[in-house]
C-alpha cells in the first residue's frame, strides 16, 4: 500500500503547485526536446556533408578550418593572420 500512497502522491503534486506552471515547464521542456533532436538530425546531415568533401578528395580537416574562419568578422581574422605570420618569423618558419 505504501508504493500506491507515493505514485497517488505523485500524481497528486502538479495540482499542488499549479497546473499552469506545470503546463508551461512540460511546453517549454519539449520544445527543447524538439530542437535538440533536430539538432542532432543537422548535425548527421553536417556529417554527411563532410564525408562526400572527403570523398571527392578535399580535407576536412581543411575545410572545418575555412569555415570558422567565414564566421569571424574581416578585422579578426586579419589580426589573427598577422600574428601567426610574426609568430612564424620568431621561429624562423
């Protein structure tokens, strides 16, 4: 009996705090179930896009590096290549 006083209290507890809030907390939590799961289906779909450029013979490896640098703004990017190329210099490469 004490295992169906508990699963009854349970039950009982979304009335106790408000079936609003509950009902907005169950929304909110699948939409974020949702998102992740396309997500999850873009980032296969990212995946697949990587092994057909690798396929075709380009480098991954290469291509990640090309892509984050097309997210940066022109500025950055340019101190970024400044400083390795001074870098490189000090080492004499």
């Amino acid at each position: 009996m004490a295992l169906d006083a508990t699963s009854k209290a349970a039950t009982d507890e979304p009335a106790k705090w408000g079936n609003i809030a509950a009902d907005r907390l169950r929304t909110l939590v699948e939409r974020i179930e949702r998102l992740e799961e396309e997500r999850r289906a873009l980032a296969g779909d990212i995946k697949d896009i990587y092994a057909e450029a690798k396929s075709a013979g380009f480098d991954t490896k290469v291509l990640r590096a090309l892509i984050a640098l097309r997210r940066k703004e022109p500025a950055e990017v340019e101190e970024q290549e400044t400083l390795l190329d001074v870098y490189r210099r000090a080492l004499g490469m």
